[in-house]
C-alpha cells in the first residue's frame, strides 16, 4: 500500500478487519485490490459498512435481509462479486 494513504482511509482498512471468516473473505480481498482506487462515494459507503455490527453483516451477506440503504445493498452485491465471480 502507498505512502499517501490517509488517516482516515487506515482507519477504515483496519475496522475491516473483523476476524469473522464469513465477514473476511468479502472484506480482505476488496481492501487489498479495490479499497484504495474507489471513488469517494464507494470509500464512505464501505466505511459505513464496516461500522455495522458483525450480525447485521452476516445477514446482509446471506440475503436474510435487507441493508438499510440501497447503495450499501450495491457494495455487498460488489464485494460478493469480487470473490465468487
């Protein structure tokens, strides 16, 4: 990762780390591959994503409800994508 990381980016990268298999293997591959190049608008969405509790997140993943909003539902579908193809 570059030098010109921001501190609130850091943040956000390290919130992501959940130690949550279920969580993770969505999580680790987009901070390490997409995180940083997303737009602004993608950056606000994930880190409102990684403030949710562990529970809400696991249930968003596997479809058992909704995200409150529709562009968190759009980064999830994102993140899934990303690992299952």
């Amino acid at each position: 990762m570059s030098e010109e990381i921001s501190l609130e980016e850091r943040k956000v990268i390290y919130r992501a780390r959940r130690g949550l298999k279920e969580i993770d293997i969505y999580f680790d591959p987009y901070v390490k591959n997409y995180y940083l190049q997303a737009d602004n608008a993608e950056k606000q969405t994930f880190a409102e994503l990684v403030e949710q509790e562990d529970p809400d997140l696991l249930d968003w993943f596997m479809e058992v409800s909704e995200p409150p909003r529709p562009e968190i539902k759009q980064l999830i579908l994102k993140l899934k994508h990303y690992v299952h193809g």
